[in-house]
C-alpha cells in the first residue's frame, strides 16, 4: 500500500508540475505497481520456493517407486510432459497453492529430462545446452515469478559450468563484464522495462533479482582465492566494467557539484577510492550493485550489495599476502580518502542549501 501511495503522489506532483500538458495511464502505472508490490511479498516467495521443493521430492520418491527410472526414454518424455504442465498451469492459474505446484513439476520436469538424456550418454555440454535453451523457452513463456527466477538463474549456471568444465577460465571476464552491463542496463532502464508491453514488463521483476544473483555467482569466483579458476590471469580486467559503471554514476549519485573545480575534485576523489580495489574485482561490483541499487531504489539490491560487500572485503583483507603493518596502511588510506569525499559532499550540499 506505501508503494502505491507514494506513486499516487508522485503523479499528482508531476502532474501539477508539468501542466495540462501531462498524460499518463494511471491506471495501468498503479496496477503495475500493485502487482510488483505483491510480487515482492517475501512470505509468497519462501512459501512457494519450499513448497515446491518438498513436492518435488515426494513427487520423485513416488516415480522411483513405480521404477519409472529405469527407463530413460521413459524419463525424457514424462519429464518434457511434466515441464509443459508446469509452464501451463501457472499461465492458467494464478492461486498461491497452483503456484507452488508449478515451481515443484518445473523443477522435477528439468531434473528429469537431464537424468534422462544422461542415460543415453549425451555429453555435458550438449546437456548444459539443452538445459539453457529449456531455461530460456521458460523465461519468455512463465508469467510466475519465481519460475522466471529459477530461469535466470539457471542460464547463468550454465554459463558458468560451460567456462569451466571446458579449461577456459578467462572468460570468467567475460561473464562478469556481460552481467554487469546487463544489471546497469536493467536497474537505470526501469521505467522502460514498465512502460514496455505487459510481455515484458511483467518479467522485470524476476529479471532484475536474477541479474543481481547472477553477477554474485561470477564475483564468488574472483573474490575468494580457494575458489579462483586454475590459469586466472590479469584478474584486474574484472574490475574494469564495475569501475567503469561507478565512475559513470558519479555525477547523479548526489544532487550535482557546482562548478568545474569540484567536479574535478570529485572524479579525482572517486578514481582515489576506487584504486585500491582495482585488483579486488569483487570488492568493485558489489560497490556498484550497492551504488546502483541506492539510485532507483531498490531495497533487494542494496541489502545483497551490503552483505557482499562486507564479506568480499574480509575475505581481500585476509587473502592479502602482506604484513598487518602494511594491510593497515592500506585501510588508513582508504578510509582517509572516503573521508575527504564524505567532506566535499557535505560541504557542496551546504553550500546549495546557503544559495
């Protein structure tokens, strides 16, 4: 309800400010946000994620019972049965019950497809294929939720499992520079993503969530030494696109610095800050998710961001193989710097506040 009254005001605001002039579907804008207000009910989403898992076990034990694993071919076509049913129901649907049962036949369909074509000794990859492309025919089909999370999620699974399995470690770059474009895209291009055909504004929401998680798979991968890819080199070049997008939400992050000294002041400040965690990849994109989710407001996002960010800077501080004299000189400088930033912002705001 404080969603939607905050966006029954902010129209009035609008609509005052700009005149006669203005138009805008206010009914479709409030119904819209209704729906995202709903979807963002965490009670639902456990209720249905674990619903689902606990009747996709019961479901399992009940074929394993009726020896239907002994039969691969058998497996496949029930499973591709199971998934078209899944899909089906939640379209039809919309109860929370019917819901959970959706989640529960999607994820055993896909569990039951993939055991099924392993049995015909397909190889993995050919297995991580068939898994993406069902992920993504679920992701364009699912109006639910948590089936669009689950979609996201699993196509960022698969590209992770496609770098590694195959020796090619140095695309982890690249994976982390493809969602970090892709989550800057979607957080700044919200009003788009709403203003888009129902189709597609109506996956924003699992889009959005899925994009954060599936940044954090590829930065647990470069911010903790016991779990960096054998042969990662340069891992400073992941570091590149969040540096790059922060520098880029300098300028709107606060109402603006007057004048072209402290613009300048400001970007060099920032690029001070920020050289420590050049070589910290994941110390810098979970900086962005932090920054990017503080600019629209995404509450998700900012709390993942904080959580990731204070654990990816334990873990950097104690997989720095430097003496504690010179690790602390490290966070003195860095915290001065933050400092001297804190002031500048303070002192430009009073200064506006004055004029």
């Amino acid at each position: 309800m404080d969603t939607l009254n905050n966006m029954e005001r902010a129209l009035e605001e609008i609509a005052a400010r700009e005149g006669e002039d203005f138009r805008a579907d206010r009914e479709t804008i409030l119904g819209r946000y209704g729906r995202r207000a709903g979807e963002r009910d965490m009670a639902i989403k456990v209720l249905s994620v674990f619903g689902g898992i606990l009747a996709t076990l019961s479901f399992a034990g009940f074929l394993g019972v009726m020896d239907l694993f002994q039969s691969h071919l058998a497996l496949i076509l029930v499973g591709a049965v199971v998934l078209a049913l899944a899909l089906g129901v939640q379209r039809v649907f919309k109860a929370l019950v019917l819901d959970t049962l959706g989640v529960s036949l999607y994820i055993l369909g896909m569990v039951m497809v993939m055991v099924g074509l392993e049995g015909f000794n397909v190889p993995a990859n050919t297995l991580a294929q068939v898994l993406f492309l069902l992920a993504l025919c679920s992701l364009f089909v699912t109006k639910n939720y948590i089936l669009a999370f689950l979609s996201v999620l699993v196509l960022a699974g698969v590209f992770l499992y496609l770098i590694l399995a195959n020796g090619l470690p140095y695309l982890v770059h690249g994976y982390i520079l493809f969602y970090t474009s892709a989550l800057a895209l979607c957080l700044l291009g919200e009003a788009k993503f709403l203003a888009a055909p129902s189709h597609i504004a109506e996956r924003y929401g699992p889009l959005r969530i899925g994009l954060c998680f599936s940044l954090l798979f590829g930065l647990v991968l470069v911010g903790a030494n016991a779990l960096v890819p054998e042969g990662l080199q340069y891992p400073w070049l992941s570091s590149l696109a969040p540096l790059a997008t922060i520098l880029y939400l300098v300028p709107s992050l606060p109402k603006g610095w007057p004048g072209k000294k402290n613009r300048a002041l400001a970007y060099g400040l920032c690029t001070l800050a920020l050289l420590p965690i050049l070589f910290a990849p994941a110390m810098a994109g979970s900086l962005l998710l932090v920054l990017l989710s503080f600019k629209v407001n995404y509450r998700t996002g900012l709390v993942l961001g904080i959580i990731a960010l204070a654990y990816f800077t334990i873990q950097y501080y104690y997989d720095l193989n430097l003496s504690l004299l010179i690790k602390s000189m490290v966070l003195f400088t860095s915290g001065m710097v933050f400092l001297l930033c804190y002031l500048l912002f303070t002192k430009t705001k009073k200064a506006d506040e004055k004029v």
